[in-house]
C-alpha cells in the first residue's frame, strides 16, 4: 500500500525550486498521492494504475523541472521513494 507524503518542502530545498517550481510541485505531489492511493487500493488493474501513477508524476516533473533537477536529483529521489514506500 501507498503510504508516502512527499515533503514539499524538503523536495523544495533539495531541488532549489523557485518559487513558481514549487506551486506546481505542491500540485504535482499532492494529485501523485491520490493517483498511488487509488492505485495501491484498487482490487484490479493494480499494477497499470501503478505505472501510470509514477509516469505521469514523471512527465509533469519533466515539464515543470529545469534538465539538471528532472534528471540529476528528482528521477533518483522518486525512485528511493517508491522503493520504500511500496509494498
């Protein structure tokens, strides 16, 4: 089961997000919370709406992040998360 909270703020520090950045992640990591919630809870499909869950976070991620915070820092923080974090 999904029992992560993405700490905005720490992300925000550890990215370096401007403050336009860190809006759209607040909103990017809340709507990923319900998506791995409903994904973790669902009885069918479980495993699609997981790995629609973690793209799509990927691909806002991708549109919202600069080169070096998508690929350097967020894609391995997103990965020690899930690792983690799912059961």
């Amino acid at each position: 089961s999904w029992e992560g909270n993405i700490n905005v703020s720490k992300l925000s520090k550890y990215l370096k997000l401007s403050a336009n950045q860190q809006k759209e992640v607040t909103n990017i990591c809340e709507y990923f919370n319900e998506q791995m919630s409903r994904a973790t809870n669902s009885k069918k499909n479980q495993e699609k709406l997981l790995r629609n869950a973690v793209y799509g976070n990927l691909k806002l991620m991708k549109r919202t992040l600069d080169e070096k915070q998508y690929s350097d820092d967020y894609s391995n923080v997103l990965n020690v998360t899930l690792q983690y974090k799912v059961i």
